[in-house]
C-alpha cells in the first residue's frame, strides 16, 4: 500500500442530527502503520466521527473509503456487521461493551464468529460433526491465547469477563477487537479510567499492535500525555470542523488548537501576561 | 441487610422484639379485614362470622418467623431450628380449627428450619473447600445428571410407580421439553418471548390437521410440525427483530393470542372452538396399542406376547417424550459450543457490540427464534398425540406465562434448573391436586418465594463453553 492510497479517507464527512450539525464537512486520511489521534474539546463530535466510520450512524454526506487488500470498501455504503467483516475495521467503546456474563476467553472466540462460522458449515454440518470445526476452534483459541498473553490476562482467561477491573476490562476490548484480524482498530478513549502505570501499559500494546501487526489504529482520547506520546498524526475538532492536522509537536503549537481548548479570553489573559 | 459474617455481630434482643412486632402489627392489621370476618351462609340467612384463633395463628407464626429470620441472618441457628421444628411439631399435634392452617403451620416451621439448614450447608462448604455452594454444585452436576437419566429411564418399572405417576411424569417432562426449547431463546439469546405457546399450538395443528386431512403416520409429521413451527418463528422473528425487552415481549404477547383467535376463528379449517378429536395416536415402529387390532395388521402386545395393557401405550408415550427432551438438551449443549450458540449468547449480552465483531443479528436472532420455535413445535405434536384431542383452549397466555415461569425460575440458560422448576411448578401441584383450590395460591406464593429468595433463579449458574485452562470436560 502507497501513501496515494492511504488506509482509510474521509472526505467531506457530514452528521446533521434535524438542525444540529456534529460534523461539518470533515476530511482526513489514516495510514497504515501510524496511530492517527482525533483531539478535540468536549462535544466536538469526535465519537460521532467513529459512529459514521463503524456504521452505526450512516452519514449525511460523505464518502468514507477503506483500502483492504487493494479492494476499496465504500463504509457509508455497508451495513454496521458487515465494516467488521468485509472492510476490517474494528473498534472499542467508550463506555466498555463486554460480554460480562461470559468467560474472558469466550469473549475473544465470539470476535472470531465470521471464520468460524465458515469454518463450522454455518454450524449446521459442526452439528453434525463433519468438517474442520474443531481444528479452526483450535486454532481460535490460539490467537485467542496469543492476545490474552499481550494483554496480560491469560491468567483469567477462564472467569467471567464482568469480574474483571476496569483496566482489566479495557485491556479485554482490545484484545477482541484484535480478534477479529482488522485492519484499522478505532479505540474510544481507551485510556479513560486508567492509573498511570495502566495508561504506560496501554502505550506499549498499541505500539506494538502498530508495529508488529501493521495495521492502522485510530484514536480518540482526552490524555494529552498518551496523545502526544504515541500518536503519529492528530487531527482536531472542534465543534464538528477540523481546526488543525498534522504531526503532534505542530498541532501543540497551532495557535488555532490552544485557542479552542482554553478559549478566547483566557488566551488573552496568557497573551496580557507574557 | 448483613450476612452472616465470620463472627456474630452483636444485636440487641430489643430490636429483635421491635422489628418482629412492628412485621406482626402490620400482618395483623390485614388479617383482622382479609381473614378475621367471613359471610356465612346459612340458610338462606347471611351471617357475619368471626375467626379470631385463626388470625391469632397467622400473626403468632409471623412474629416468630420473622424473629427466627432475624436471627439467622445474624448467624445464630441454634434458636430458630428448634423453634421452627416446635412450630412443625404445634401444627402436627395441636389442635388447630382448620386443616389449612395446620399445613401453613407445619410447612412455615420447616421453611425455618430449611433456611438455617441451608445457612450451615453452605458455611461448611465454604469452609471444606474454600469455595461456596455453586462450586460444588459443578462438580457434582455430571453424575447429578447421569443419575437422573437412569431414574428417568427406569421409573415406569419401579415398585411405587403407576399410571398416575406415569402421567404426572410424562407432563412434567413435557413442559421441560418446552422449558428447554423456550431456554433457547430467552435464556441463550435473551429475547424475551411470551408467545411460545403460539408455536406449541402450531405444531399441535399442524400434527393434528396433517393427520387427520392427509392420514400420515405420526412420525411423518413430528419433523413436519417442527419446521412449521420452526418456520412460524421466522415469520414472527422479522417483525420483531429491532425490538427489545419489553417491546419484544409485547409484540410476541400479541402474536401468541392472535395464533390462538386464529385457531378458535378459522372454523372451516380448525373446527374452531370444538377442536379436532380423534388425531391419532402414535404406534411403534408400525405396532399400534390396541387391544384389537384392525384386520391383517398386529398391535403391540400380539408382536410382543405380551398380555394387553392400556399402560402400554403410556409408557410408550413417556419414552418417547423423555427422548425428546433429551434430544431438545442435547441440541442445546452442542449448539453452546458452536459459533451460532456463542453469538446468541453475546447477543443477550450485548448487541452493539455484536455488530461491532461483524455478527449478523438478523440471521442470529432469526435462528434462535426458528429453532425455539421448533422445539416448541415438537412438543406441540407429542401433546397431540398424547391427548388426542386438541382446541384453542389449550393454547392460552397462561400455558406462556408457566413455560416462561419455568424457565426464570430455574435460572436463565441453566438446563438443570428447567427440571427443578417443573417439577416445582407442575408435578408438585399435580400431584397434590387435592389441595385444589389452593393449588394456584401455592403456586403463586411459590414464585413469589423463590424469586425473592434466589433473585436469578434456582439454579443460576453458567459454565463457560470453552476452557483455556483444563481439558476438563464441560456440560450445562
């Protein structure tokens, strides 16, 4: 994949909600191999950028284009399950949505549903015992245990997923969206809630997911300090419009940035002090 | 509320005093209006009638069943198992007005005595293995349930049993089938169905009008019924598929009654209200049970050499719906460790986040519907067969209401709990008919205990389908 074709470019993105704009006429691209931050003061409209990338919401205007193995996927154009299946994008929330009644590892083996369920003959012939079921659970399990041992949870793979902590819980989300093998994982704030040695953590595991599995990770957060320190490129809304982009130590200086997160006046009170 | 901890908190025996009084006031003040005045008639004339040594009972077992509670919830059990089992013993020999009041006594003594039973069951558990009750309750639950297969297969043929516990035995079991197939999808898939009973009804018709219009054999319209049934449920899954929990219930409450006035109002097709009589009835690999065969053919008991015995076909029904519902618990098990299981499942959890993983929730929840669905369908054509005779009458809200009841208060998705709750709900106020016209009151007050007293039902426990840690095998 070149840098003319980035992973996923948005162009031109609109949310009206009846009169309410949350997103006016936004564009950005995402590489592979990049963490791509959306910063933003709150109510930019940063979660609802999510919302129309993973389906949830289908945009006003817009065209949302993700490269997958060279094949274009049109989001705004496909059904929520399918963006996970057909276009790998993969995502966590901001209000963590586990499955707290099962155990932690049936929570990884449920992301894998698309090739098992090829793998089990939609599970009618599995039920019957024919086919290869039981090897592609194996073989779930696997990359169920590999990324249960990268966020440090193999100890409790067996538990109900709702007894673990918070960190625990966010860690998990994680892992299952990996789970489904995408190409673009989108995390909603994952730091919201975490100790400063869970947030240190956090930074290391998206690291490495960008630099072992090469694939594009999206970010929307509030923690400056994990922002600055991890992201490749920022992007940043405010009130639905994209205020400034670009590498993180151009954003922290553009005058535009400081304005709407410290507002007007207060700028001014900087300014009368110096 | 506190539990009973390590050591016994201190309480004072004055709010003891105080808080059993002010329970025993407040009864008293209903049971003065509820129970302390009766009309009587006699003669013609009315009379009003007064019972105080009644009331006087009622609130003297309230007082003290509250104080024993009182004090087991503080951990001391001393007191309230001799108390409860002095209560038992007043109401065996006391003289008591009433024969009701005499079982409410006795049963409210061994209520005490089982709850304080149950606090040290449980302490010692946690003590012996540093676990609780459910833990043990796990271990156990495979030889628990080999154990109850082979009573089930050999209870036609021990000493005490007869025809009427054949029967009881064979109705329980229906409604475990029914229990287990409804399991599917409100305990696996977690949507809220009152209507099942439409697709009992479904298969009850579809086996009783295949039968009588097209003369096929009972084992041509078993797999026949279950795909109409299976089929209904399709078509009541797509309108409901963006509803949820209430609305669900609503949408599938409506359809249950509209499958019923249907049935009662398509008088050219269903005989509406008089039902359809003579479906008949299922025979043996061919081999019917009758006592005389028509000519050129064989019945049962000829083939076998064996005397004629109308319990033949009675035993011969309770097998077949034992394997029925064995295969409906089968299916169910398999099904939990397919895909198509573990998304249902994670649908009840969480649906956005199902489609966040590219699970289809139109097909999941379709496929939970069409196969509960078919369930409920197979259960409806051995219920036809069975009676014989089938109407409208027998397809009410309430025959919902109890398979739904069932299965709540077994503990959603728990397959063992279904057993324990019909035999709860249907086999023991079946077998105790002669309490009749409290039968409905128990039955009620039983839900209403248990659901106070195991808020998730009996039985609410769930094994993961998969383990990472031991190849330990797994069961539900």
């Amino acid at each position: 994949m070149t840098r003319d074709q980035p992973l996923l470019t948005v162009k031109h993105l609109t949310m009206r909600f009846g009169g309410l704009v949350a997103i006016d006429d936004l564009s950005f691209t995402a590489q592979t191999g990049e963490i791509t931050a959306i910063i933003g003061p709150n109510g930019a409209g940063k979660t609802t950028v999510f919302n129309c990338l993973t389906g949830f919401y289908k945009p006003t205007v817009g065209r949302l284009t993700m490269m997958r193995d060279g094949t274009p996927w049109l989001l705004e154009q496909l059904e929520d399950y399918r963006i996970s299946r057909e276009a790998g994008v993969a995502r966590t929330f901001q209000n963590i949505r586990i499955f707290p009644q099962m155990s932690v590892l049936e929570n990884l083996i449920v992301a894998q549903h698309v090739s098992l369920m090829k793998a089990s003959g939609n599970s009618v012939l599995a039920l019957f015992g024919i086919g290869g079921y039981r090897k592609a659970e194996r073989k779930a399990v696997d990359l169920a245990r590999y990324w249960l041992d990268r966020v440090d949870l193999t100890d409790r793979a067996d538990e109900d997923a709702g007894s673990l902590s918070y960190g625990a819980q966010r860690r998990l989300e994680i892992a299952r969206a990996m789970c489904t093998r995408p190409s673009l994982l989108c995390l909603d704030e994952p730091a919201a809630g975490l100790n400063p040695r869970e947030s240190g953590d956090l930074n290391e595991l998206l690291r490495f997911v960008r630099d072992e599995h090469k694939i594009g990770l999206l970010l929307i957060e509030h923690d400056m300090g994990v922002v600055m320190e991890i992201s490749d490129h920022i992007v940043v809304l405010d009130y639905g419009r994209k205020i400034a982009d670009g590498l993180p130590d151009q954003v922290k200086n553009d005058p535009a940035v400081i304005r709407a997160y410290l507002g007007e006046d207060d700028l001014a009170e900087i300014g009368g002090g110096n | 509320m506190t539990t009973a901890g390590a050591e016994a908190p201190k309480i004072a025996v004055k709010d003891i005093f105080r808080e059993a009084g002010l329970t025993a006031l407040v009864s008293l003040s209903l049971l003065i209006p509820v129970v302390g005045f009766r009309i009587a008639n006699r003669g013609g004339d009315q009379f009003l009638e007064t019972r105080w040594p009644e009331v006087a009972i009622a609130v003297a077992l309230i007082f003290f069943g509250r104080m024993f509670l009182i004090l087991i919830r503080n951990g001391r059990l001393a007191m309230p198992i001799t108390g409860g089992v002095v209560i038992a013993a007043i109401g065996w020999l006391a003289p008591i007005p009433s024969e009701f009041l005499r079982v409410v006594a006795i049963s409210a003594g061994l209520v005490i005595v089982a709850r304080a039973g149950f606090v040290v069951f449980t302490a010692q558990q946690k003590a012996a293995t540093g676990r609780g009750f459910a833990d043990g309750y796990r271990k156990a639950l495979p030889w628990l349930a080999a154990a109850l297969i082979v009573f089930a297969l050999v209870l036609p043929f021990l000493p005490f049993s007869g025809r009427r516990l054949i029967d009881i035995a064979i109705l329980v079991l229906t409604y475990v089938m029914l229990g287990w197939g409804l399991n599917i999808v409100v305990g696996l898939a977690g949507l809220l169905d009152l209507g099942y009973v439409a697709f009992y009804a479904v298969g009850a018709y579809s086996y009783a009008l295949l039968a009588t219009y097209f003369d096929f054999s009972f084992w041509i319209c078993l797999p026949l019924a279950g795909l109409f049934a299976g089929f209904f449920g399709i078509i009541l899954g797509f309108p409901v598929l963006r509803l949820r929990g209430d609305y669900l219930a609503i949408v599938t409450l409506g359809f249950g009654e509209m499958v019923r006035v249907i049935l009662l109002n398509w008088v050219s097709l269903t005989k509406g209200p008089d039902g359809i009589s003579g479906v008949s009835r299922p025979s043996f690999f061919g081999l019917e049970f009758k006592r005389y065969p028509p000519e050129g053919t064989e019945s049962f008991h000829q083939f076998f050499g064996l005397e004629y015995s109308s319990l033949h076909r009675v035993i011969f029904l309770y097998y077949l719906i034992l394997i029925l519902a064995l295969a409906t618990n089968f299916f169910t098990r398999r099904i939990r460790t397919l895909p198509t299981g573990r998304a249902w499942e994670a649908l009840r959890e969480d649906e956005i986040a199902c489609r966040s993983l590219g699970i289809n929730p139109r097909n999941t929840k379709l496929s939970a519907f069409a196969i509960g669905a078919m369930f409920g369908g197979f259960a409806g054509s051995f219920f036809a067969t069975r009676q014989g005779f089938i109407s409208p009458e027998s397809f009410t809200f309430l025959e919902s209401a109890i398979i739904l009841a069932i299965v709540v208060l077994g503990g959603m998705g728990s397959q063992m709990g279904v057993i324990l709750a019909a035999v709860v709900l249907i086999g023991i106020p079946e077998y105790v008919r002669d309490l009749q016209e409290y039968r409905m009151l128990a039955f009620g007050a039983g839900m209403v205990l248990i659901m106070s007293w195991r808020p998730r039902g009996l039985l609410s426990h769930r094994d993961p389908t998969i383990l990472l840690h031991s190849s330990r095998a797994k069961s539900s």
